[in-house]
C-alpha cells in the first residue's frame, strides 16, 4: 500500500474521467500499455481491482468508486499545496487552465490571451472551451483553475468574481429589418432558432421568450452561434446571440440585427474557482485584466471592487 504514488492516482483519475485507456492515456501524455500497466500496478497493491474493462469503455467497481472520491481529494490538495507556494512569490506565474464557455471563447479569448501575454508575460494560459456542466465539473475535480462562465453559478465550493454584463441582441432575415421588434410573448411563437442543450446561452434565452422546457421540442436547433446566424440568413428563423459575437458572426451573413427595448434581455459573465484555491487573489487580478478587455469591447464592465 506504501508503494502507492501521485502518479498512480492521477492515471486512475484519468481513466475514470475518460472511462477509455486511450482517451486516459493521450490526456496524461503517455500510451496507452504504459496506462494499464500503472492501473495494474495500483490494483495489485491494493489487492481487487478498481475498473471493469468492457469493450469500449471503461466502468468502475464499487472499490473503484470509493478510491476515486479520495484520489480525487488528495489530488485537489496536492494542487493546492502548489498554489500556496506560487501565492508566495510575487506576480501570477506557470501554467494557467483556464476554463471558458463556446459563446465567449472565440470572440473574447483572442484579446485576453494577448492582455495576458503583456501584463502577466511569466503566465503560461491554457485556455479550455466547453459547456458549462463540465466546467464545473472539471473545477471541482482540480483540472481547471477558474473558469469564465455565465454568472450564477449558485455551487457552494466555488467563488464567483462577476466582470461584466452584455445584452442579447435579435437577428433576422434581412427582409425582415423594417419589421417591429417583437416581444419576449410573440418569440416563442415564432420560428426561433436555439443552441443545443447543454449551454447555458440556450437556458437564457428560452427564459427570455417564456418558453417551458417541454415545449423545446419545437424549436430548431444548431451547434454554434455561427450555424444558428447562417441558418436565419437562410431564411430558416431568427435566434438571439450575446452582443459581443455580433462583429464576427454578422460579417458573413445577409442578416438585420435589432436591439430590444429595456428591459433588454442581458446575462452576467464572471469568472468562477475553488473557495479553497490559495491563488484566489492572483485570479482576481486575472478576471481585472478580463474586465478591461471586456470594456474595451464597448461592453458595460462592473465597477472596480
């Protein structure tokens, strides 16, 4: 049981993340019969074995279950134990993973890299674009550091850092241009397009237009900002999009963008992290630079805390 190594604990968490020996093993940097040798080795000295090896994928045994939780934690405090020593010794510095959600990373993600470059140049960002649900999820498992999201994200172990609000804004057909706004009531009797589920923006805007989850079934759906705008100057609908994606996704579509009378439908983007990570401080200096990059893009930024 002595024998029993971070290493060991961070390919079993691996595997149990990936529940795939490849996909575990390209995501520790190794291959994959270097993989199931160490889970080998960690079920040898524990005496029973913690993964049931199907086919395609990977489960875990009740045993496997049970370690996984404590693996999980000892690896959490391991980072930690790194942090309180980078907390220590000046400006934020080394590997940053930073988290951040489809509708911000392609048009916000650019100029936070290059802010960063130049005000934290010792900083090494390793951003990290996916849907909320797993975000959180990979905070609370240590394999991220912060994470930018739409704010609230109402998880106790997390500390939220708001930084900034954006409205929704209505893109139609570019025949319909003339045409009066509608209001949250009539959208959802119209042909409106959403994101798939899984991303927050979707659960914003059904909110908007008053539209129950049992009704989603109805409406048509893309897999990106992008696909949705190309879809309406098809002619296929209209859909709501976050301000800041307007630059880029209007310049390749024949498209009409309106704005809502207030109160305009709008979300909260904050950054979010472990209540028990000791670089909270240095990370609140990270979402400052976010901040200003966000009012540099003509948004409305919090005031300074």
């Amino acid at each position: 049981m002595v024998g029993i190594t971070l290493k060991h604990l961070r390919y079993f968490e691996a595997l149990a993340r990936h529940t795939h020996f490849g996909r575990a093993a390209e995501s520790c940097g190794i291959s994959q019969p270097a993989l199931s040798v160490q889970i080998k080795e960690l079920e040898r000295m524990l005496g029973a074995p913690l993964v049931e090896r199907g086919a395609r994928q990977v489960g875990l045994t009740s045993l496997g279950k049970a370690f996984l939780d404590r693996a999980r934690h000892i690896l959490v405090q391991v980072e930690e134990l790194d942090g309180l020593a980078r907390a220590a010794t000046g400006p934020l510095a080394g590997q940053l993973r930073l988290g951040i959600i489809p509708t911000i990373a392609p048009y916000l993600l650019p100029e936070i890299m290059a802010a960063l470059a130049v005000q934290m140049p010792a900083l090494e960002l390793y951003p990290h674009e996916s849907v909320t649900k797993t975000l959180i999820s990979d905070l609370l498992n240590s394999q991220l550091d912060a994470a930018i999201v739409a704010l609230p994200i109402s998880e106790p172990a997390l500390q939220e850092f708001a930084l900034f609000e954006e409205d929704f804004v209505l893109i139609r057909p570019i025949n319909e241009a003339n045409n009066p706004v509608p209001s949250a009531q009539t959208l959802h009797q119209m042909r409106l397009l959403l994101l798939e589920e899984g991303h927050c923006f979707r659960d914003q805007a059904l909110s908007f237009c008053e539209i129950s989850t049992a009704k989603t079934r109805y409406l048509m759906e893309g897999s990106s900002l992008s696909t949705l705008v190309q879809m309406v100057g098809a002619g296929m609908g209209l859909t709501l999009i976050p301000e800041m994606a307007l630059p880029l996704e209007t310049r390749m579509a024949e498209v009409s963008v309106a704005r809502f009378p207030p109160p305009s439908p709008a979300r909260s983007i904050g950054m979010v992290w472990r209540n028990t990570n000791p670089l909270a401080e240095k990370l609140m200096d990270v979402g400052a630079i976010v901040r200003q990059v966000a009012g540099k893009k003509h948004r409305q930024p919090y005031p300074e805390f």
